[in-house]
C-alpha cells in the first residue's frame, strides 16, 4: 500500500501530495519522492530537517546559491545573501526587506558598490550613498552653506559658484562642475569639463567610457549608439562595459585607417573594409557593437562576445546556438544570443538583449514551482561574463503599468519598475535606453544616470 501511494505522489505531483495531506488529518509526513517531505511555514531552516529549508509551505533540499527570492536557499541562516543576491558583499540586498521599526522597504539601491547601502555617510559624489532617494543630501554631502559640484566632488563655498553675473554671455554656469562653460559647443571626440559643454549632453568620463581599452586623455564629447554607423565617420560604437554603447573616436583604438562601409554581419576580406574597422578573422564577415538583431547583416545576431575589443558585450556574430530567448538552456552554447542565466535551483533561460521593458516577456519556472515570471529589462552585472547592460533577466516584482513620462510613486507604479525623481515631489517613470529613439515617444532623451546610482542609460527629460 505504501509503495503505491507512493507511485501515486511520484506521478500526480504536489497537488495530489497536498490532498493527501489534507486527508491524513494534518500529519506532516508524506511518502514520495517528488514533493517535499514535511510541510512548514514560513522561511526558517530551523522548521525542517537537516539540509533543507522552509519554502512557503513545503521543506525543500538546500541550494548552493542564495537567490532574490525572500528565502534561505542556501541554508546558511541569512535570506537573499551571496552573489545573486548582495553582489558587493555589504551585507545589503538589492531584494529590499521590510525595516520592523519603520515597516519601509529597506534595499541597496547599489549592488555594484559597498560604500553605497542604507545607513552609509553622504559625500559629495553625484551618488545616493545612504539610500534615501536624495543624491548629495543638501547640509550632509556638503556643510551648509557650501555647495556640492558632484562632478568634481567638491564643496564650494558661495564665492566659487558660478552665476549668470561671472558667466557672461555665451558661456553658461554648469551645476555638475560649478564652471563656466560654452554651451553646447562639442563635438564626438571633443574635449569637456562638463556635459552642458557638448552638443549631444554628455561629457564621457573614464567611468562612462570605460579604461581598460579605450586610449583617451581626459574626458570627451559622446553619444549613445547601437553600431558604429550611427557615429561620425571617424567614430566607432563602443561597448564600454560600463553601461551602454558609446561613439568613441577611431583613434582611442589606434585604427589610422579610413573606416570602411561594410556593416555589421556582413562579408569583409580585411579590417579596413568594416564600417567597424574589425573583421572578424574566421567568419569573414564584419563584427560590431549591437542592442538587437536589427542591427546585425544576414547570417548572424546580437550575441554574447566574451573578448570583443576586450569586453564582454553584445556583438553581431555567427553563431550555433538555436535555443530561443526565455526558453531552457544549460550553456551560452545553446542560445541564439550565447547568453545562458542562471536563476539558481536548476533553473536556466536564454536572455536576450533590449532597450526597453516592453521586449522581455516570461519565464516558466516547472516543478515544483509552476509559475510564470514576468522579466524586464534591467543592467544587472552577470557575474564573471564581465557587465553587460541591457538584458532581459530582471524578474519583475510588481504589476505597474505606466509608461515613460507618467507620473508614478514608487517602482512598482512603473511597467518597467523604475521611477525617477524629476524635482522637489515630481516623481516620473522612465526606462532603460540604448538611444534616444527610445525616448522619443515622450520627447525625452536617453542619458547617463545616477538613479540608483549607476551611469546606465536611462530615458531623462531633455
């Protein structure tokens, strides 16, 4: 009789366990193989035998990682630590939880720093230190009455700040620096102090543009793209690794030669003949910088590229794989975009590059799960593949639905779960970008940020 009751949990799954269950007058053992075998509430280790540990209902086996999920899956008596979970290893999770004294949702609002978490010290940065939703707290980053200039991380007394009376015509004062400056003067590859003194609004600083590769002094005039012919002619599309693409003059990678036309997948004998300036030696076919499949030549996609100019980014490649966005993989092998994420609990889907959160769709998690998980796009680093921006493997806690530009209280207003402060009480949704044309439905531009305390791309109000 065991045996067979057995069989019958085996193949009839966790809702037949849990009838049973139900039958036996609330015992809390149940005989089979495939559901848990004690039923629990709650989170905590100590409510299941050793080496498993309280999933909702059901006592489950311990995993090797910890995942944003509000459980201990790891067994290790903390909930949502390790990599997945606290990336810099400051002991607060980017999962948030409930403070009991001020029952406030409490989360590191940067994974990527540790000097940045709840209850750190505010200093003059252009970041949100202490995780209060206000980036260089007036009184705090700076002692009143002096000012905060985050892009040079000084505090300037009254006397050094500019104004329209020492600014005169045409130059303007720059909040960011504190400077006078020629407003919207500089070109692609030109030199800048600040962003208000280049044409396209972004002054590209070593930690926007990247420093292992690209060969720049100081900082320079730049613009978000996709593949380098959306640059000036004498510029190429550079996956910085540090949170977007960007026009970054030919000559930071040393190519004295013309740029040829051929684009990106397309067929090239030499390096000169890519608009890129980088044939790939055995597909013979051009290689460049990429947000999709649009922009990739016949016979290749948007791939993973594990040492495209030295970083790991998104790049027009041939490639084997033929396993679908969100659908089940074990190794980047098996995707058409060569990108494998791992979820943790056995758990593993194709991700696919985006621009927005209207691209990603939904993961089907199966035994013994059996949910559907909204994912949107997020710029999550992905471990030791290096920080690629701008794939669809954030999983989506809440059920917003308003767009870009509408108006929003928190997060999970938003459809793609990210809110902006604009000024004083005017709080606006906004998205992950590549370039301006996705912005451009609300009359907005896709800008560096420091929302949540990263220089990913971000739809902002021109």
């Amino acid at each position: 009789m065991a045996h067979a009751l057995s069989k019958i949990v085996s193949t009839a799954g966790a809702f037949v366990a849990l009838a049973i269950a139900v039958a036996g007058g609330g015992c809390q053992a149940i005989i089979g193989d495939a559901v848990p075998a004690f039923t629990c509430t709650g989170s905590s280790v100590s409510a299941c035998p050793p080496n498993q540990y309280c999933k909702g209902s059901g006592c489950v086996a311990c995993e090797q990682r910890d995942v944003c999920d509000s459980y201990d899956n790891d067994c290790n008596g903390k909930v949502d630590d390790g990599e997945l979970s606290d990336r810099d290893g400051d002991g607060y999770t980017f999962c948030g939880y409930v403070d009991g004294a001020t029952q406030k949702l409490v989360f590191d609002c940067d994974d990527n720093d540790g000097a940045i978490h709840p209850g750190a010290t505010e200093v003059c940065n252009g970041k949100d230190d202490d995780c209060d939703g206000i980036i260089d707290n007036p009184g705090v980053a700076c002692a009143d009455p002096q000012t905060c200039a985050p892009k040079t991380g000084q505090c300037l007394d009254p006397s050094a700040i500019c104004s329209v009376a020492n600014c005169p015509a045409p130059k303007v004062c720059d909040p960011d620096t504190q400077q006078c400056v020629t407003p919207d003067a500089g070109g692609t590859g030109d030199a800048c102090t600040s962003n208000r003194a280049c044409a396209s609004g972004i002054c590209g600083d070593a930690a926007t543009l990247g420093k292992s590769v690209v060969d720049v002094t100081g900082n320079i005039c730049t613009i978000p793209c996709c593949t380098s012919s959306e640059c000036p002619r004498d510029a190429l599309c550079y996956a910085t690794g540090a949170g977007g693409n960007y026009c970054v003059p030919q000559a930071a990678f040393k190519i004295t030669a013309p740029l040829g036309t051929t684009l990106a997948g397309l067929a090239c004998e030499s390096d000169t003949d890519c608009r890129s300036g980088s044939c790939e030696p055995k597909s013979k076919r051009c290689i460049d910088a990429c947000c999709g499949d649009q922009n990739c030549g016949a016979g290749t996609t948007c791939r993973l590229a594990t040492s495209f100019r030295g970083k790991t980014s998104f790049a027009c490649q041939a490639g084997n794989g033929t396993t679908a966005p969100n659908a089940a993989c074990r190794t980047n092998a098996d995707c058409g975009d060569g990108y494998c994420y791992d979820y943790g609990g056995g758990y593993a889907f194709c991700v696919n590059p985006c621009c927005g959160s209207s691209a990603c769709g939904s993961v089907f998690f199966g035994f013994p799960y059996y949910f559907t998980q909204a994912l949107s796009c997020t710029d999550s680093p992905v471990g030791t593949l290096g920080d690629v921006a701008s794939v669809c493997n954030g999983q989506k806690q809440g059920t917003g639905t308003r767009r870009i530009g509408e108006d929003c209280t928190s997060d999970s207003s938003c459809a793609s779960e990210l809110c902006r402060t604009i000024s004083d009480n005017v709080k606006k949704c906004t998205d992950v970008c590549c370039t301006d044309t996705d912005c451009a439905s609300v009359g907005w531009v896709c800008r560096p940020t420091s929302v949540q305390n990263s220089l990913y791309l971000r739809c902002v109000p021109k």
